[in-house]
C-alpha cells in the first residue's frame, strides 16, 4: 500500500514475496538503510516516489519481469544508484522518475514508448544515455534523446563532457521542440545552437546548467508554457 514503510530508517533488507504485483505510492520513500532490493517478476508497477531519497545501490529485476510502469519520481534523489538494467518489457518512465539520482549510465530498451518530461533530470553525472536502436519511439543520437521523427529534443545526458551542443538541424527532420528539464543539471554546457525551425522551448528546459550564451531563434513562439 501507499507509504507503507515510509521513513523506516533502519530498514536494511526486505523480501518482496512473488504475490504482489504493484509497489504503492512512496511504499519505501526515505528508507535511509536500504541499499538493495529484488523486484518481483509479478510487479507490473512502481508508483510514484516510491523508492525516492533511498541510498539503493543495487535494483534486481527478474529475468520474467512483468514491470510495465516506473511512475513519477519512483527511484528520485537516489544518488547512491549509478546504474539500473531496466527490463524489455518496461514501456513507460515516468515523470522525473530517476530525477537528481546518481545515474551514470542508463539503457532505454525498445519497449519503452513514453520517456516522460524530466525523467533522467538534474542527473549530473549521467554521461551513458542510450536508447535500444530497435525502439520504434524514440531515437539517440551522442547521449542526446528525440522522439523517433526528430521533432523533439527529449532528454540530454547532463553529465556529458561536453561545452557546446548544436541541436538537430536536419530540415528533412526539423526539431520542433525542447521537452521540459530536457538540459535540467547539465552544469557544464555552456552554448547550445538552436535550430531556425524551433518553435517550443519547455518548462525548466535548461534549468541548473551551465549555459553562458544561447541565441534564440525568430521561430520560437513558446518558451516555457
């Protein structure tokens, strides 16, 4: 059920038994000493927050894993957790799911079809993010995430290396938009070169980076609706 063991601090381990088939809303939010745990191959849902601010290290998922939904902010504020293996048959993650956690590296499998605003937001070390080339969604290009036409700019890897990013400017395949948090936490960009055919930049899209000089195209009509 819902916070269920919210903020049992000295929780170090716990068996998910094979019947439960949903993890409730904040079921494990703030569990300070809770450095493992095996998801049921059952489960088909994560809820919202419900791992969140947790020091998990290490998130196991069967290899019959039914695990359809990672919600909002389910595994956010975890910056122990530098890697998850998501399982094939995932097909949404949620808003802000892995949010200000400690990815460094992250695989979308071909199932996913909604990669929601902010999912990989504020994570400033990932420098991985990769997307299964068999996704009919969703495309990825140098850690960089559209959606499969190109017309949106999805998520960026915040803790890439790089200064300076020009965004697709293809106009067989013109970016249209900037999802919302998409830059969130990329503290070392410094420039990034719009595309003349943008017309959206979204909430929070450049948000905590380290953006000096951005030049903004004639195109836009919206920025940060």
């Amino acid at each position: 059920g819902d916070s269920a063991f919210q903020e049992c601090f000295f929780l170090e381990t716990i068996n998910i038994p094979q019947t439960v088939t949903e993890l409730g809303e904040g079921a494990f939010t703030m569990c300070e000493s809770l450095k493992s745990i095996e998801i049921p191959d059952p489960v088909t849902i994560i809820f919202n927050s419900a791992f969140q601010q947790t020091p998990l290290t290490t998130i196991t998922f069967g290899s019959n894993s039914r695990l359809t939904e990672i919600s909002e902010k389910a595994f956010s504020s975890c910056n122990n957790l530098t890697s998850i293996t998501l399982p094939d048959s995932v097909e949404t993650i949620g808003h802000l799911a892995f949010a200000h956690s400690g990815l460094e590296t992250l695989y979308i499998p071909k199932s996913v079809s909604k990669l929601d605003d902010g999912a990989v937001a504020y994570c400033s070390r990932l420098y991985d993010l990769t997307v299964d080339p068999e996704n009919p969604y969703y495309y990825e290009r140098n850690n960089v995430v559209y959606t499969e036409d190109m017309s949106i700019l999805v998520a960026y890897a915040a803790g890439s290396s790089r200064s300076d990013y020009t965004v697709n400017n293809n106009y067989l395949q013109p970016t249209k938009a900037i999802a919302p948090y998409a830059f969130a936490g990329a503290y070392r960009l410094r420039s990034v070169q719009l595309p003349a055919t943008l017309v959206d930049i979204g909430a929070y899209a450049f948000t905590s980076s380290g953006l000096m000089s951005l030049h903004v195209p004639d195109s836009i009509i919206t920025i940060g609706g």
